[in-house]
C-alpha cells in the first residue's frame, strides 16, 4: 500500500479511510461523486481573468498581479499545486516588485472547486508570505471550504500518483 505521501500530516481514522477506499477500487469514483464536472477555465487569459475577479472581490488593496498562468513545469513530483512569485527589479530609484501566479498545467483539467482551493492558496501569498494561521485564516476567508478542497485535491493527487487515470478530462 502506498504511504499516501500526499496526506501524511492527517490523522490515521482517515487515512485508513482513503486506504479502504483504495483497496476497494472506490477511491476514483468517491472523486467522481463529489465533484462531476471540469472547470471552463481553459486559457491562460482566462485564468488572468479568472484570478483578477478572485483578487478584486477580497484583495482588493493587494499588491496587483502581472502575470497568472498554466505551467507544464510545474508538477505533482514537486508536491506543488501552484506558485507564487515577486519578481524584484529596479526602476528609478526604487525597488519594484512584480507578481505572477502560475498554475500546474495538471489542473487545466480539474473540477472549478480544486481551480479556487489553488487560486485562493496563491493569492493569499499577496498578504501573507508564510503558511501560518494568519494564511490559512485568509484562505478561509476567501473560500470557507478551502480544507476539504485541499483534502479532496489531495485524494486527487493520490489518485493520480497510484496511476489512476485523470477524472475530467
């Protein structure tokens, strides 16, 4: 049985859970019944659009972001969902910071639920750069359920990893 890599830091009633549900083949079609549909956000302008809207409704005193983006590099074996990064350069005689988000190409193909859970995650990254409570107070904030996404995007990538095969693509 795999040590289920993805989901080492919850408790052992639901990882012997997951692991029933592995056992029994139901672990794909759990994901399936929870979560029927892909997003529509395709595009990389899409997804510019998509995180702006996010960004104006709860950040809207953030600093702004200038690039968001699908990213082919980044994958599961980096056990990274999305990235957020500030650029530093000088311009004039100030230090300017530019900030993109990028998102595993992976997720192009993932239900509008897991797109939020990863989207929030990095735009939370504008206000709080460390994963404290703060952080993950903000998640909350912006999207109430973003722990059972997070749970749920991780049976996904448990799913993925035990060669399952992609839900919705």
């Amino acid at each position: 049985m795999s040590d289920l890599k993805y989901l080492n830091a919850y408790p052992p009633h639901l990882l012997d859970q997951v692991r029933r549900l592995i056992a029994d083949g139901k672990l794909a079609g759990h994901l399936r019944g929870r979560y029927p549909h892909a997003h529509a956000v395709r595009t990389d302008k899409a997804l510019y659009s998509y995180v702006q809207d996010l960004k104006d409704a709860y950040l809207r005193n953030a600093e702004p972001v200038a690039k968001v983006a699908y990213d082919s590099k980044i994958g599961i074996v980096q056990q990274a969902l999305g990235l957020h990064t500030a650029i530093s350069r000088v311009q004039g005689g100030k230090l300017k910071a530019k900030h993109e988000i990028r998102i595993g190409s992976v997720f192009r193909d993932a239900p509008p639920e897991f797109l939020r859970m990863i989207v929030v995650h990095e735009l939370a990254h504008l206000k709080e750069k460390q994963h404290d409570k703060a952080f993950y107070k903000l998640c909350c904030w912006m999207e109430p359920d973003y722990h059972q996404f997070e749970f749920d995007l991780r049976l996904y990538l448990t799913q993925l990893e035990l060669g399952g095969e992609r839900l919705w693509d």
